[in-house]
C-alpha cells in the first residue's frame, strides 16, 4: 500500500498539478491587488470619486460614514462594493484562464487521420494488406476495386 501511494503521490501529474496550483493561487493574488488597487480606484474615479470598498447598505437602520465605522458599531450590513470588486476579480481570472486554454487547444497538434492500410478478409476477417485480392490466411479470392473488401 505504501508502495502504491509513493508513486501515486509522485507521478508527472500529481506534480504538475501541484505546481499549477501554487501557480495559480499566486496568479489570484497578482489580480486582486490589480483590481483592487489600480482598477477600481480608477474606475471610482470616474464615476465621481466613489471608493467601491466603502459602498454598503447598513441592514439595521442606521446611518454610518464608512463600512469601518459600521464594523466598529457591530452593524450589519450589506457590502456590495467588496462584492463589486471580488466579482471583478473573478471575471479577469476566467477571461484570463479562457484564453491560456484556448490557446493550448490552438498548440496542440491536430491529430490527421490515419490512412488505412489494411482491410478484413469478409470470409475469415483476417487483417490482409488493402490491396489484396487473395487472403494469405483463408485463400479467399476478394472482390477487387473495394477498399474495405466487404465487412469493416
């Protein structure tokens, strides 16, 4: 048993998916900071100096300045902007990973399809060179002019 997870554990695969994990949650951390520290503040700017981590519906009523202030005051509340910013976040990261995967497929080499080579003898289905017109296992004489010499 011990044997089995060793090289369970360390296959190619295991390994590589190990790494890309790594890679990825690193990836993430390069986003969020993109998108929370230089896009949404841009974009905040815009719209009329909004700070998308301060937008929040406080759920008990009252009024309150910032979502800290609601925080220091135990309030619940409703923070759509954090929400804003983190569904950003995930829209980079799939429009980025859509990408690396398509071009993959992209890289990938395109199978051809084989050319046949052989067919089956119809009276004994022996694999027989396709342009044969005898069977070197039955004797059989073929129908000429067929590749497939009757049954696939």
């Amino acid at each position: 048993m011990l044997k089995e997870f060793r090289d369970f554990a360390f296959k190619g695969n295991m390994i590589d998916l190990a790494v890309g994990v790594i890679i990825g949650g690193a990836f993430g951390k390069v986003i969020s900071s993109i998108v929370s520290d230089l896009v949404m503040p841009l974009v905040g700017l815009i719209v009329g100096k909004v700070q998308f981590n301060n937008l929040f519906i406080s759920l008990n009523g009252k009024h309150y300045d910032t979502l800290a202030d609601a925080a220091a005051a135990n309030a619940p509340t409703f923070n759509y902007g954090q929400f804003l910013t983190v569904f950003l976040d995930f829209l980079i990261v799939a429009f980025v990973i859509f990408m690396v995967v398509r071009q993959l497929h992209r890289f990938r080499k395109k199978e051809e399809p084989k050319e046949v080579t052989t067919k089956k003898c119809p009276h004994c289905i022996s694999e027989i060179p396709i342009q044969a017109t005898r069977c070197k296992f039955c004797t059989s004489e073929l129908a000429t002019g067929t590749a497939s010499g009757g049954i696939q």
